[in-house]
C-alpha cells in the first residue's frame, strides 16, 4: 500500500467519523431540563418534545417533601439549561443546596433557567392573616400540591411552552404546536375523565395529607378531614381511631390517600374504601 | 287602594315569565355556540387571573431582580425580569419580603452522671445558633450563624458564596467550617449525637473545630459517569480549634493555615450511597511560626433510604479515621483517632444509633482515649426533637466516666435545608 492511498484511506475514516458524529452535534443543541418532579418532567416532556431532554431529581414514588441532596443530583445540574420547580417552599428542604452548589450560573435563582411553575397555576389554601408552626408544616405560599388539577396541568404546559420558546426561539413554533396538540388531547381527556367522576361528586373524602384540594376542587369531592392532625405531623393511634370512628359515621367515606401503613390498618378496621392514587404509574409512559 | 297596590306587583310576577320567554326565544336557534363562546371567554379570563396571581407571588418572594446595568452579563436578567421592575411604591409589605431567612435553633443539653477530667454544667443552653440567609444578587448568596453560647457569641460562620463564576467554580468567602471530612463541616444541631467525637477533641479542635476566616473554593471535577467528584482548596488565617483545644495559632500574618479535601460519591442503588473524602491540612500550631501541625483524614459514608418508604426507614453508617502529625519539643508527635458509628430510622419519628470513638491526644500522643455511645432520638415534628445519649469513656490512665446526655433542639423561623 502505498503512502496516498493510505492518507486517503483515512481520510475518508475521518469523514465518516465527523458524518457519524454531527447526529450528535445537533442532538447536543437540545435544551437540557431538570424538573424537580415527574410530574413537571411529564408536562415537560409533552410540550418538548424531540427538541428537550427532561429528566426528574425526585422519583414519582417518593415524598416530594423529603428528597435528600444527592452529589450526583448536582451532575444533571451542573450542565442544565432549564430547572422546572414546583415551588410554593415544597422544595425547600433540599433544592436551594443543590442550586448553590451546581456551580451553574443559569439555574440560580432569578436567572432565566429558573423556572417555578407555581406561578402559572391556581392555588388554594393560601393562610389568611397569622401563619405559625402550631399549625403543623405549613406552606405560607399556599398549597404546592396543585398540579392534580387537569386545568392548572394545562396552565403548567403552556407556561413550560412559553419558555421553552424564550430559551429557543428558532423551536417557538415546534414548542406552540406541541402544546396546542397537548391542549387538545387533554381536552379530550377530561371528557372521559369529568364522565368517570360524576358519579363521586360530593362524595366524601378523607385524605393523608392536605395533597388533594385542587384535584377534589375540580371534580367537586367534598374533602372532609385528614389523617394527619396536622399537616407534616404523622398520626398517633388514637388519631388514627378518631379517623376510624368518623368515617363509621359517614358510613363508609372514600378514604383517599397516599401510601401509609396506617391507613391500610384504617381501610381494614372500617370497611371504608381506600383508594391509592400514588406511585401506581408506569415509568416513562405517556401522560395521555 | 288595596288592589291598585297589589297589581303592579301581580302584573309583575306575570310579566317576568313572559319577557323571559321572548328573550330566550331567538336565543335558543344560536344558543349552543354562544353559551360555549361565552364559557371559553370566562376560561380565558380564569386563565388570566390566575397567570396575575402567580405574578403577583412571584414579585412577592423573589428577590430583587438585578439592577439594570450596561453590563453585558446583567442584560440576561434584566431581559426577563423587564416587569418585576415596574413595582415601584409597593411599600410596606414588599420591603419586609427582602428581608433575609431568619431561623432560631435552640440546643439545650441537661447531663447527668460522673465525669471527673471533663464534667459537662448539669444543666446548660448550649447554643443559640440564629441564621441569616438571603440571596444577595444574580450572582451571590449569603450565610450567617451566629451562635450564641453561655459566655457570649461567636460567629460561628458567615460568607458569601460566588454561585456565578465561570467554568464550574463555586467559592465562599469570609469565615466558614472547613471541609476537613464530615463531622467538622456539620453543625451542632445536625449530628447524629449530643456531642462531638473523641478524635475532634483531640486531634481537630474541639467543638469550634477547623472553622476560620478565609476563602474556599470548589468545582466538579470530571469522573466516570455516575460517579461524582468534587475538589475543596481552602485558605484560612491560620486560627482554629476553641481554648481548651487550640489546633491552628497565626503568630505572623503569613502563618496561613491551608485545607484540601477530595470527595468521590457514587449512587450504588437508587437507595443506597457512598460518599468518600479525604482531607488534609496545615497549619502553624500554638508553638510559633516554626512549629507545624498537619492533619490526614479519610471519612466513609454509607446511606441505605428506600425511596419509597424514605420518611419512615433509613441508615447511615459512618466512620472517619484522623492521623495528627504535630511538631513540638522535644520531639514530633503523631496521634491517629477515629470514630465510626451508624443511625437507624426505626419509624416515623424514630431513631437509635450507636457509636465507637478511639483517639490518642495530639501533643501526647501516647494517650489514648476511647468511649462509646448509645443513642436515641425522637422527632415530634420536623422543627423539634428529643434526643437522649449514653457515653461511656474511658480515658488514658484507665480513668471512667459514665453519662447521660439529655438534649432538646428546638428551630424556629425559616424553613432550613435538611443536611446530607
């Protein structure tokens, strides 16, 4: 083989090479986004599309209050365009570390890849007048579990849309679009779904914790106590009889809540119905 | 007249249907797309109130939005924040939400038992620490504790921390808990224990610990994927360690005192976690200029927390081994100490823990102390919690002690970070 031919053989390896890798160079424009939950990453994914990479700090199976600080947390941090937050202090216990420390000037707080989705959605509970601990783990801003609501799921999406057309303007329509066919498959969605519910309107519920006010507003369940006595404060057994001893009056409210141990002693001493609306879902499957 | 009274009224009541009636009658042909327009407009609307209330929380929590400067770095904030700068005599109220983070942590310590070489006030509150911290702008943050202790205060830390520097570099700046290994980084109210170790009383500076005035730096370095590495320089004065246990004494301005620290950490399930550290530092001990103190340290952390039952089962094991390479007259002492320990979460509210301390004395480092401790602790809620410790020690000369330790920490004001 002579010198020339073996130059222009690899040449052409290294043509190959930079053609194999500019796949890459255009997948790396993608806008890389952190989301504190998966529901953020859900609605996230939605109106992204192809054009983002989303990925969630906190597993969907776990306590959004009661995430700990991982180091590797700060490896998706570091290197991320976009941190979508719940906000309303839900996140308070261990995301303001992992911002301090990401060493990543466009997700601190105020910077543009700053975004708390709180802003976009209705929330309720808001304390009126004097907020004090004695009320249990309160969150001043009001409460952070709004996004059960199909209505704020839609306000979420399109204020995720709008800014993800801010931070890439030459995808704005893609973006636009990707919300508008979300808009219209949720709409369809809350047909089938405000059908399903009828039946339970006005029913009774009992809940864990203060997570489901904007789910029971939209579908009009009238959400009678808790378990915990207080919010963040767990129930001590005479609580859990006092639980017992209410829905035995009620004759059999629809004890909804999250996955406790104590509510399935609840469930089986009342013969109340349990219904177990958390960590249920298939991994990455989609939200419609 | 009675009648003429009462028959506008009857007139009335008749009249009411009627009219309704004409009114709903060209209205039914087009009734269906008006009354779906009109509900969509009120949808619109709703829309728009909430997107004004969500504004409206936003200007009332976040900080204030960078000045608008002809500098090019600030031109990406002011672009975004273009409407908070419009709220101009929001008074009162708006000025308050500028206000720092302010939190109050009571530690009060209640020991009983005997202790003749170092007996602990029977009762005694042992630390106020009140904390400060605000973002101070686009680019910095801003931390103080102030710990107030039976014979005065002290600044426990207080720095500002450089969030927005280039390449991946985060710094602090001021007076802060160095990063020599993981206990002397924590604060009171966040060990595992009532107390401190064996090995930081004697080899690292008492409870006030490596904690001094200077500047720090710190940066992800790159690592295989999923394991992540982080590089700690850090320059201080070269004062450290409280009075019954000086470390670090600057007799000249030059006597600096430097500490690096390596930290590897690596999620081996989605529940369980090392975290290793090795750290080092130097500094000129209470002798003079000519007389150097180093300190090695390697620190392990394992944590077990299955995700889907974290607030209710946990572990952490823990260990950390010091070697103290101290020169003095007549000759260099080298003391090695080391604690390891591990913490439970039985429930809820639940904790017990144990732990083994073992540590020569650093100017004597032939003696050498060792003690263990039980401990348990209970959480009324997130912003309290009881915790009672049995420590055995025995100390160099085969002299006893035998404790307990009742503590009480209690937190008032902002909602803190948890530690990890």
């Amino acid at each position: 083989m002579t010198k020339r031919s073996r130059f222009s053989g690899l040449a052409i390896a290294l043509g190959l090479a930079c053609a194999a890798i500019s796949p890459t160079a255009a997948a790396a424009k993608k806008l890389s986004i952190i989301t504190a939950t998966t529901d953020m990453a859900a609605l996230t994914q939605e109106v992204g599309g192809d054009r983002v990479n989303v990925e969630s700090i906190a597993k969907g199976y776990q306590d959004p209050h009661f995430v700990e600080a991982k180091p590797s947390f700060l490896l998706k941090l570091r290197n991320a365009d976009l941190l979508v937050m719940v906000g309303l202090q839900l996140e308070i216990g261990w995301l303001p570390p992992l911002i301090t420390q990401s060493g990543n000037p466009r997700i601190q707080v105020g910077a543009p890849g700053y975004l708390d989705a709180s802003q976009f959605a209705e929330i309720l509970e808001v304390p009126q007048g004097q907020v004090t601990r004695a009320m249990g783990d309160v969150h001043p801003l009001g409460n952070p579990h709004y996004w059960l609501d199909p209505d704020n799921g839609r306000r979420i999406a399109r204020g995720i849309a709008n800014k993800l057309a801010e931070m890439d303007a030459g995808d704005a329509a893609y973006f636009q679009q990707r919300f508008k066919d979300f808009d219209q498959r949720l709409t369809a969605a809350e047909q089938k779904w405000d059908a399903e519910m009828k039946p339970y309107r006005g029913r009774k519920v009992v809940t864990y914790h203060r997570s489901f006010p904007n789910f029971a507003n939209h579908y009009g369940l009238d959400v009678i106590d808790y378990v915990e006595p207080r919010p963040g404060i767990p129930p001590g057994i005479d609580r859990t009889d006092e639980t017992r001893e209410l829905q035995s009056r009620l004759g059999g409210a629809l004890f909804r809540s999250e996955d406790s141990p104590v509510h399935r002693a609840g469930d089986r001493r009342t013969g109340s119905r349990l219904s177990s609306l958390g960590g249920r879902g298939k991994r990455g499957g989609r939200l419609l | 007249m009675k009648y003429s009274r009462w028959l506008p009224i009857f007139l009335l009541f008749f009249a009411v249907p009627v009219f309704s009636q004409r009114g709903d009658a060209p209205q039914a042909a087009s009734g269906q797309p008006d009354t779906a327009a009109l509900l969509q407009k009120i949808r619109d609307l709703e829309d728009r109130v909430i997107a004004l209330e969500g504004q409206v929380r936003q200007l009332k929590t976040e900080p204030p939005p960078a000045q608008p400067t002809t500098s090019a770095p600030a031109s990406a904030f002011t672009a975004q924040a273009g409407t908070p700068g419009v709220l101009g005599g929001a008074g009162g109220s708006a000025a308050k939400a500028l206000n720092p983070d302010i939190s109050v942590i009571g530690d009060f310590i209640s020991v009983a038992g005997h202790n003749s070489l170092q007996p602990s006030p029977s009762l005694e509150m042992h630390e106020s620490e009140v904390g400060l911290q605000a973002i101070i702008d686009p680019y910095a943050r801003g931390d103080f504790f102030l710990s107030f202790g039976e014979e005065g205060v002290n600044l426990e830390e207080g720095y500002i921390t450089l969030t927005a520097l280039p390449a991946g570099f985060v710094a602090k700046v001021g007076k802060m808990r160095s990063a020599f290994g993981k206990v002397n980084t924590l604060h009171n109210h966040v060990l595992p224990w009532v107390d401190r170790p064996l090995v930081t009383n004697n080899l690292v500076g008492g409870e006030d610990g490596l904690d001094d005035a200077g500047v720090s730096i710190q940066r992800i370095l790159p690592a295989p994927k999923g394991i992540f590495l982080e590089a700690t320089g850090q320059l201080f004065r070269g004062d450290s360690g409280d009075k019954d246990h000086p470390l670090f004494r600057a007799s000249t301005t030059s006597d600096v005192s430097a500490v690096a620290h390596l930290r590897g950490y690596k999620d081996i399930t989605e529940s369980t976690n090392l975290d290793l550290g090795l750290s080092y530092a130097r500094g000129h001990n209470n002798l003079g200029t000519d007389f150097l103190t180093q300190l090695y340290g390697v620190d392990a952390t394992l944590r077990w927390k299955p995700l889907r039952r974290s607030i209710y089962h946990s572990f952490v094991g823990r260990g950390e081994l010091i070697w103290s390479q101290r020169q003095q007259l007549p000759s260099e002492q080298r003391a090695f100490g080391f604690y390891t320990s591990g913490d439970y979460q039985l429930g809820r509210r639940w904790f017990v823990g144990g732990r083994y301390d073992r540590a020569g004395r650093s100017e004597f480092a032939n003696l050498t102390d060792q003690g263990a401790s039980a401990v348990l602790t209970y959480w009324p809620s997130e912003f309290s919690q009881i915790r009672g410790q049995y420590r055995f020690t025995r100390y160099a000369g085969n002299v006893d002690a035998n404790e307990f330790l009742m503590q009480l920490l209690f937190s008032l004001g902002a909602h803190g970070a948890h530690p990890f």
